[in-house]
C-alpha cells in the first residue's frame, strides 16, 4: 500500500515536469510557426504584419530569441534604431547558442546611432564567434571606408571578397573614390 502510495505521490509531483517539457516544446514550435510567418511578410515589404507576427511570437515564447531579433530587424528597417538596438540585445541575452547576426546588426545599429566604440566591439564580438562573417566584415570595410581609413577599409573588403561575399561594383567604385586603396 505504502509503495502504490509513493509510486502515486512520485507520479503527481513529475506530472507538470512532463507537462512542462512537452508544453514547452508545443510552445516553441508555435513560435517559430510566427517567426516564418514573421519573415514571410517582412520579405515582402509588410513591415507592419511582420512585426504583429513577431510580437505575436515573443508572447507565445517570451524566451525565443529569433523573435526579438526578427522584431529588431522591423524596427531597424523602420529607422527605430533604439527599439532595434534593445531588441537585439535581448536576442543576444536569449540566444541558445551565439548569433553572430545579431552582434553585426547590433553594431550597425550602434554606429548609426554615433556609439561607434559599442558598435565597434559588438562587430569584434561577431568575428570572434565567426571569423569569417562577410556582414560584419562588409560593415567594417564601409566604417573604415567612411573614417577615410583606406588601408584598413580594404583589408576587410579583401578579406570578405576571398570568403565568397559579392560586393556590388558601384559600392566597390563609390569606396575607391572615397577612401582609395593604399
């Protein structure tokens, strides 16, 4: 009796452990079902429906950092660059594994905003997780380029051509007028 009692008295206290794991799975999955979504309507220029689906994903999911760094990206392209830079630091705070993205868009966002020290570590943050990032050395390249640094803007431009980025040559022409190759 006393086993059958305890074995009952076991089962009831795991209960909303087992509830909460596959409840948190459930959860995750409709998340990242906004998040597509999210994405589907930002792709296509409907800022407004993007955002109410990633809004709509950090409720179901107030710990899935993809929905704030989707949020963040709704805000950056809407020239919200505060609401963009605390979004992205709350996906950098959530982030399961480091997102690289969202230290490169961070730092763009800083640097926008005149915090170009900030915004300079966050693109440092990037490249220390992935050495071979083209954003974040594309980003560095064009601040360089606009510091009139020429030596150190064309290192990265070289650097991000050899890991595969495409530059576009009118940007390619507009960065050796501004800060020629030395």
């Amino acid at each position: 009796m006393k086993i059958v009692w305890l074995t009952g008295l076991l089962l009831m206290l795991m209960a909303p452990m087992l509830y909460t794991t596959a409840g948190a799975k459930e959860v995750r999955y409709y998340a990242k079902e906004e998040v597509a979504k999210g994405w589907d309507f930002f792709n296509a220029g409907k800022l407004d429906e993007a955002k109410g689906r990633f809004e709509q994903a950090t409720v179901i999911d107030s710990s899935y950092a993809q929905a704030y760094y989707g949020l963040a990206q709704v805000y950056a392209a809407q020239e919200k660059f505060g609401p963009a830079a605390n979004l992205l630091r709350k996906t950098i705070e959530l982030a399961e594994s480091p997102m690289p993205e969202a230290y490169v868009n961070l730092g763009f966002v800083l640097i926008l905003q005149g915090n170009d020290q900030e915004g300079l570590r966050m693109y440092d943050k990037a490249l220390a997780i992935d050495p071979m990032n083209k954003e974040a050395h594309i980003n560095l390249a064009q601040y360089y380029c606009n510091q009139l640094d020429g030596k150190r803007a064309w290192e990265h431009i070289r650097f991000s051509q050899k890991v595969g980025a495409d530059i576009p040559g009118e940007q390619l022409d507009d960065m050796r007028t501004i800060c020629p190759e030395k």
